[in-house]
C-alpha cells in the first residue's frame, strides 16, 4: 500500500481549488448576481440637483429643454420639471455643538427632472452608453443654461418592450 504524502503547495494547490468552485457556486447561485439577465428598454426619470446656483439664472431651464452631457455630448434627456428651493448653509456651532442653517445670499438650488428612453441590465441603466446611477455627477447642458450637479433620484417609470 502506498501513503499518500501532501506537502504545503498541495494543500495550498486544494484551498485555491475549493475556493473557486465556492465562488462560482455563489455567482450562479446568487439572486443579487444577473449574469444571463438581457437588457430591456425602460422610460426612466432622474432628479439633477444643481446646488448653489446664482439667483439670476432662475428660469432658465425650460420644461420640454432637451439637455445634454457637457463633457461627453450624451444626450440626457428631456426636462419634464424645474423645482427651485432656497440654498441653505448649514453649519456647526462650536460652542454649543448644535448645526446652525442659514441661507446662502442670492443663491438657490435647482432640480431638474429629466425623462429619457433608457436601457436596463440589472440596476444599471444607460442612455445610449451614458450610465445614470444616483450619486453619479451629471455636467449638463440645456439650450440656455449649463452647470453641473449631482443625480439624486432615478426611478423606473416606464417599460418600452
């Protein structure tokens, strides 16, 4: 009868082994990994929030302005609502530890509400190969006003077959 003799590198030679045949049960096993999930077409609406913007250039941006990517020249989307809130600083108060909020002197901040045709894989969507993510920043441009911001919401509103 012949023994059987591992030394380190078979035993390190088996962990790496066992190691990918557990991920690769994890990755098909998996409900949060969508290897073999196709695209499909969705309608999609996102928020751009555009912080700190002069008080002057309110109204600026249009409902039914077609805006587009500054940087890649993407087209984004066409704006379906322009909302308008006072920017507001918020600070902290040294002495006693509390925040402190106080408006920021002819600023305000914009949101522009963007609707667009999209693709989706998953939880990701892309406008022609543009990503939209939430938290992604969006330098965008309409036909009279151009800034950039960040995306704050994306929502699925529509599915287009």
């Amino acid at each position: 009868m012949k023994k059987i003799r591992l030394n380190f590198i078979d035993i390190i030679i088996i962990l790496v082994i066992l190691t990918a045949i557990a991920l690769l049960a994890y990755i098909f096993l998996s409900s949060d990994i969508k290897l073999f999930e196709g695209s499909r077409k969705v309608t999609i609406e996102y928020k751009v929030e555009l912080r700190r913007v002069r008080e002057e250039f309110r109204d600026f941006i249009s409902i039914s302005d077609h805006a587009t990517d500054t940087v890649t020249q993407y087209a984004l989307g066409e704006v379906v609502d322009v909302e308008y809130a006072p920017t507001r600083y918020t600070g902290v108060n040294r002495s006693t530890g509390s925040l402190v909020f106080s408006d920021y002197p002819e600023h305000i901040n914009i949101t522009v509400t963007i609707r667009a045709e999209a693709t989706a894989n998953g939880d990701d969507y892309s406008l022609n190969g543009y990503k939209v993510a939430v938290g992604k920043q969006i330098s965008m441009r309409t036909p009279n006003f151009i800034n950039e911001g960040y995306c704050t919401q994306l929502t699925e509103v529509g599915v287009n077959g």
